[in-house]
C-alpha cells in the first residue's frame, strides 16, 4: 500500500519466467478531519448577553479573550490564537470570581480549540487530553464528543498507515464509542483487519459501513473484493518468524513453506542493504495453488507470476516447483513493500518495477529477450511513455518490455551513480519533488539527456552479450 490522505493501495504484479506487469487501483477513505471543521475559529465577537449562530459554535467569546490574545483580529486569530494562554488565564479567573456558566463554556471551547490545533500538528496525545477536559466541563455538547472521535480517528488513520494495527484498532474503537454512526470509522477499520489478515473481522466492519451508508461503492467493491479471497484464505495454514506471517494452503509441502521463509529473510536483508531500511511491522505473505490464485481475480492473465497489494501474493505450482523463479518473485515484491513503506506511492510505475527487477536479478544476467529485439528493432519506449506499458490488459511481450526496459534503465543509474543516489531519489519525491526535477537534481542531467546516455550504455551492454 501507496498511503496518501486518500488511502491509496498500489497493486504491483509479477509476470512469470523474466517479465512482469503492474497496475493501480485506489479505494478512498474518507477523510477525519471533517469532524473538526468550524471549531479551529475563533468566533466572531457579540455583546456578552448574547449568543452567536450554531455556525460559530453558539457561545459567545467576551472581550477578556481578546486582551488575552494581544488584540488579534478576527480575521487572524484562528492561527495566531495562543489557547494554552487562554486556557491559562480562564482557568486563573475560575479561581478568583465565581465561575459561571459563561466562563465554564468559554474555557470548554478554549480546550477544544486547542486540542483541534495540537491534533493537526500530529500531537495527539495531549490533544485528547484537551477534549476530555472540554467534555469534562460541557458534558452536554455533542460537538466536543464528535470531535474527540475525530481525533482518535485521525490518530488510528496515522498508525495505520505506519503499520501499527492494534495502536489503531484501540483508537477506533474508542472513537466507535463516542460516535457509533460514524461510517469513515467502520471503513477505516475494516482496512486495519484486512491488513491483518483478520478477514471475517474486516467484512463485518464493511457490512457496518455499507449499512449505514449503502451508497458507498468504493466499499462495495472491497467487500466483492474480500467475498472472493474469504474461502480461499479462511483455511490457511500459518507459519510464524519474526518479520514475516505466512499462510499457505495445506496442499503445499510445509518444506516448502520453511524453504520460501529463508527465501524472505534473505530478501529482507539484500533489499534492505540497498535501501538502508527494514521493516519493523511483519508483512503478510500469502502462498497459493495456482488454481486458488487465478479465482481470485476476474481476468487474471496466466503470465501473472505474483502480486503485492499490501500483502505478498505469489502462486506456487503442485509440481515442478522453480525455486529461483519463486526466489525471484518474492525479492521483486518484497521489494514493492520497502518502496512503498518508503515513498507511498510517489515514485512512477516504471521506475518502481524496475528497482523491483533490479533487485529480483541481482548478481545474476538476465535474458533481455523482449528488450534485445525492441533495440535491434529501434521500438524501444520512450522514458515519458514507460509508466503505460503495465496494464493487465496488453499483451505479455508488450508488459515484458517495459519491465526489461525499466530494469535496464535502473541499473544503468545505479552502475552509473551508485544505489546511494537513488535512496536520494525517493526522498526527493517523498518531499514532493516531481520525478523530472528529483532525476535533475540527484543525476545532475535532465532526463532527456540521461535517456540518450542509457540508450548508448544498453546499445553497448547488449553488443558485448551477443554470441
């Protein structure tokens, strides 16, 4: 899974033999912060025996507020507002004058507007303290205990996100708590323990969701979705290791479980020596018949070897297992995983799965067939249109030669800069930078130029391979 506000899932497929293919598919979660909206302003000034519009949360803000805040103007003060000095000073006047209903609620809403503020900066700790202290003080007001749902919500879709399940299933249930009829919640969860692999729990949160919205058909589609992976998956074996959970059919031999487990610690250190960076969170990898495999996406092409959606899929024959294509398969989306815990789907297709092959190949030559006749040809891809070769729709030699093309590209960069300048990359584009200006910065040559310069070195590599 690519992980941007809208929660995007990147699926990565793996061809069979030398080639593979990819495509994306998104499912957008709704976002928490609608909860909040309205209760960072400040509202606007009225006489203090009056009440402002629900729209401006109905309690009046007296003039005691402003002196606290320095004078700031209505049109500033939503930024500029220090409430912990608010907070401060009401909390100071509550001890030396009676406290009315008035100051209860102006500090109420101080604590709420503050905890909104804490939460957007990610502090949310502190933030539900600040709420809880607001419930504490209007009890009544639904708005404080909507908010305080929100911002649990906003806590699990973070720890989600890093891989921290049970952190977020705890955050979503206390948010269920304060608002059951919240459907964003319901969706949130049901992605939490299909990443888990807790399938049946993950159905009936979708079921919840669905019922309280039936219009909802990106959730619609995760429920078809999960109906066909259910009776595959709900009878898997489990093998345990430290960084990886791997179900597998009983049909397959457990030797070949344990074989496939050193497989994956091995990836886990090669990739990860390249990248610098390993996992912490298990991930779940998933070992099919070929049959099961095939049923569990309509129009599943036969030359589909694998697939990383937010789990490692890979299908493993009855007989006449290839140990280093499975080897292969699983280093090249294994590799999916770190680039997409890296970069959250930032990096285009094409150079995604060419670090996935570049990896896969390591410290071995590749055929090339697909690529060798496209250069003799001269029908080589142009690197602007690389990223439209992976669709699961075009033929098995057209997907293999952009995924040989996007291999070869990779290893050019890295033979040419180092792998150190490509750990560089991803954080350029992690930053926000387009993949054009990110190449310029890091290879010191636009694109274009480095085009010409990879078709020289591939026109070259490829001579000296001919028998």
């Amino acid at each position: 899974m690519s992980s941007n506000a809208s929660h995007v899932r990147n699926a990565c497929w793996h061809l069979k033999g030398v080639t593979t293919s990819s495509i994306s598919s998104r499912f957008s979660l709704r976002s928490s912060r609608h909860w909040l909206s309205g209760f960072m302003r400040m509202p606007e000034m009225a006489p203090s025996n009056s009440k402002l519009h629900a729209s401006t949360y109905g309690i009046t803000i007296w003039a005691v507020v402003l002196a606290l805040v320095g004078g700031f103007s209505i049109l500033d003060a939503e930024e500029t507002v220090d409430w912990a000095a608010v907070i401060e000073r009401l909390g100071q006047e509550a001890g030396s004058t009676p406290f009315d209903e008035n100051r209860r609620k102006q500090l109420a809403i101080a604590h709420n507007n503050y905890a909104i503020r804490l939460a957007e900066g990610g502090e949310f700790s502190p933030a539900e303290q600040h709420l809880q202290e607001a419930i504490r003080l209007e009890p009544a007001d639904a708005k404080f205990q909507e908010n305080l749902a929100g911002i649990y919500l906003q806590r699990a879709q973070v720890a989600y996100q890093q891989h921290r399940m049970t952190e977020a299933r705890e955050a979503i249930t206390k948010a269920l708590k304060l608002n059951s009829q919240e459907i964003s919640a319901y969706v949130l969860l049901g992605e939490v323990e299909y990443h888990s692999q807790r399938l049946k729990e993950a159905r009936h949160a979708w079921q919840q969701a669905i019922a309280l919205d039936p219009a909802r058909a990106d959730v619609t589609t995760r429920l078809e979705q999960l109906d066909q992976e259910l009776p595959v998956e709900s009878n898997f074996e489990r093998l345990s290791q430290a960084y990886f959970d791997i179900r597998y059919t009983e049909d397959l031999a457990r030797s070949e479980g344990f074989d496939i487990r050193d497989d994956l610690l091995e990836a886990r250190r090669t990739v990860g020596a390249d990248f610098q960076f390993w996992p912490k969170h298990k991930l779940i990898v998933l070992l099919y018949q070929t049959e099961q495999f095939r049923s569990l996406r309509a129009g599943t092409p036969d030359w589909l070897a694998g697939q990383y959606d937010g789990k490692v899929r890979v299908p493993l024959p009855g007989q006449g297992l290839d140990q280093a294509g499975v080897r292969r398969t699983l280093i090249h989306e294994y590799t999916h995983a770190v680039v997409h815990d890296l970069t959250k789907g930032a990096l285009p297709i094409w150079f995604n799965e060419g670090l996935a092959e570049y990896e896969a190949w390591k410290g071995q030559a590749p055929p090339w067939r697909t690529l060798k006749q496209a250069a003799v040809k001269e029908q080589l891809m142009p690197w602007s249109r690389l990223s439209t070769g992976f669709s699961m729709s075009l033929p098995a030699e057209e997907v293999a030669l952009a995924y040989e093309q996007s291999h070869s590209i990779v290893r050019y960069l890295v033979e040419r800069y180092g792998f150190w300048r490509i750990r560089r990359l991803l954080k350029a584009l992690v930053g926000g930078l387009p993949i054009e200006e990110a190449m310029t910065k890091e290879f010191r040559q636009k694109p274009a130029r480095l085009e010409t310069e990879w078709r020289t070195w591939l026109t070259n590599l490829l001579a000296q391979s001919s028998p």
